[in-house]
C-alpha cells in the first residue's frame, strides 16, 4: 500500500456512520480494492477504526463550524487533504485549499469536478496544491499559501498525516506552517501518543503498514507526546481530545471500547500567537 492510498481508507472509515462523521459524500470514493484494505485491518489490527474516524471526522467538522462562524472571512487550508470533503459540508461561502500529493491532488479535482456536473456535488471555492512536505526547501510552499490565504484567518488541518512524516519533516512542516498563519489562526493536529507503542493493537498496526507496503514508501509510525504540543514555536495548545472522550460524546452507546483495545489517536487545537 503506498501512503497516498490511506486517503480511501479514512474516506471509507468515514463512510461507516455518515451520521456521526457527517461526511456524506465519503461513500462517493468507495472502491472494491479499498473495501478489501478495510477488511484485512478490521480483522488484522482493530474493528473499531471506521467508528473512530467518523469521530475525528466530526471532531474537525465541528471544530471547522465554530471557526467560521466566529471568523466569516477564514479559509480552510487542509494539509495531507487526501479525500477530505469538509468544504462540502460546510456552508455555501466556504473557502478552501486542498493541499496533498500530486497523485491525490490530480485524482480528487478530476473526480470532484465530475461529480460536481453530475449534479452529485454542490460548487466550492476550494483551491488544490500540490506539495511534498519532504522536500528540502518549503520557501515556494509558504509563499504560494501566504499569497493564497492575502492576511485572512486561516484553520490549517494535519490530520492522519503526521504518522508517516520523519521527525525532521515535522519540524519544518511546523514552521513552515508559523510562517504562513497570521495570529489568532488555528491549527488542528492528529497524532499517537508515544507510549501507545506499547499497546498490542499499535503493534498490530505498524506491523500491518510494513507487510503490505509493497512499493517501498517511506512509513514513519511517527508518535508526538503531549509535551511536544506545548513547546511548538508560535503556537499555544488550546484543546487537546482523544477517542475517549469523543466517543462519549458522539456515541456513548457504541463507543464501548477500552483505551488499551483501540488506536487512540490524539486531536489537538493549537493557536497561533
Ligand atoms: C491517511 S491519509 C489522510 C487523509 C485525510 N487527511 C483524512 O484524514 O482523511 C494521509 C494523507 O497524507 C498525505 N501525505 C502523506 N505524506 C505526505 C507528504 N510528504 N506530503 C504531502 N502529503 C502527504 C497522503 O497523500 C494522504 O492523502
């Protein structure tokens, strides 16, 4: 599985409980290979996974809500976007970039234009971008988003992207990010804790991404400690959830799960000082 391929897999995730994660459309990318990798990881790692990200998902729709009623004139910039459709969800005037790889970015304006004429989709003002957070040099990144974003409040999202990024990576990615956001700017991040290593299931899932990653792509398993939050250049931890909480929030009923049984992935919400 290369890591571009993930984005199906979450899009399915989401598609599980349309009423929880909101995604409504996240069935429109449903595809036979990507039912067999939810298949293989229910049975092989944890059948909680589709369920939890309808929570992450919700999580940030949430999230996404408050922002722009608070700041009418922000903009949504979606690092790692991969099939994330919050801008369809969101009101009419939302504004958005989409920022991925080239292979997603090139596939997910094709199929959304698409859709968009089938009359499947409603129109956005969404931008696309391609980037690599590998690369060396981000210059060109920060300042094609500071020219796209022109001063504006913006809500950046790293969400199921951080667990494949080296160390270094993310700290250029993080400042790159300070560069680019103007002040009272959020920023949302989703990531493990490191002593979730320990867990079974973490083992189950590490072990599942390096027996099917057939190409070769460089999988991190990056974990982030809560600490690693509060000491972020230009940032101040506003929140911090995990699927504990969320679950009895969304769906006490079904969120029966312990925290050692499951991927207990962390949501933060930083703001930019
Ligand atoms: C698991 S998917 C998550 C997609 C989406 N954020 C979601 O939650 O559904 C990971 C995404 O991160 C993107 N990604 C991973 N490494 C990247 C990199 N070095 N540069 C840009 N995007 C990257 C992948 O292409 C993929 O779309």
């Amino acid at each position: 599985m290369l890591i571009h391929e993930t984005a199906f897999l979450t899009c399915a995730y989401r598609s599980s409980h349309p009423d929880i994660s909101k995604d409504i459309y996240a069935a429109l990318y449903t595809q036979e290979q990507t039912m067999l990798w939810v298949q293989k990881i229910t049975e092989e790692v944890s059948d909680w996974e589709p369920l939890l990200h309808c929570f992450r998902n919700r999580y940030f729709y949430d999230a996404l809500n408050t922002f722009l009623n608070e700041q009418p004139d922000g903009i949504i910039v979606n690092m790692g976007a991969g099939f994330s459709m919050y801008p369809y969800l969101l009101g009419p005037n939302t504004v958005a970039i989409d920022v991925d790889q080239a292979d997603i970015i090139q596939y997910k304006e094709k199929t959304l234009q698409h859709w968009i004429q089938e009359g499947l989709l409603p129109e956005r003002n969404i931008q696309y971008y391609t980037a690599d957070f590998r690369a060396d040099d981000l210059s060109d990144m920060i300042n094609d988003l500071v020219t796209l974003i022109d001063g504006r409040p913006s809500f950046f999202i790293l969400e199921g992207v951080l667990y494949f990024l080296s160390k270094e990576v993310t700290h250029r990615l993080f400042d790159a990010l300070a560069a680019i956001q103007v002040r009272g700017s959020l920023l949302g991040c989703v990531s493990f804790l490191p002593e979730a290593m320990e867990t079974e299931v973490q083992v189950r899932l590490n072990t599942f991404f390096d027996k099917y990653n057939l190409a070769g792509d460089s999988f991190s398993h990056q974990m982030l400690s809560h600490e690693s939050y509060h000491n972020r250049n230009g940032y101040r931890l506003l929140e911090h959830q995990d699927y504990m909480t969320l679950g009895k929030k969304y769906a006490p009923d079904l969120a029966t799960y312990s925290k050692s049984e499951i991927l207990n992935e962390n949501m933060y919400l930083l703001v930019r000082e």
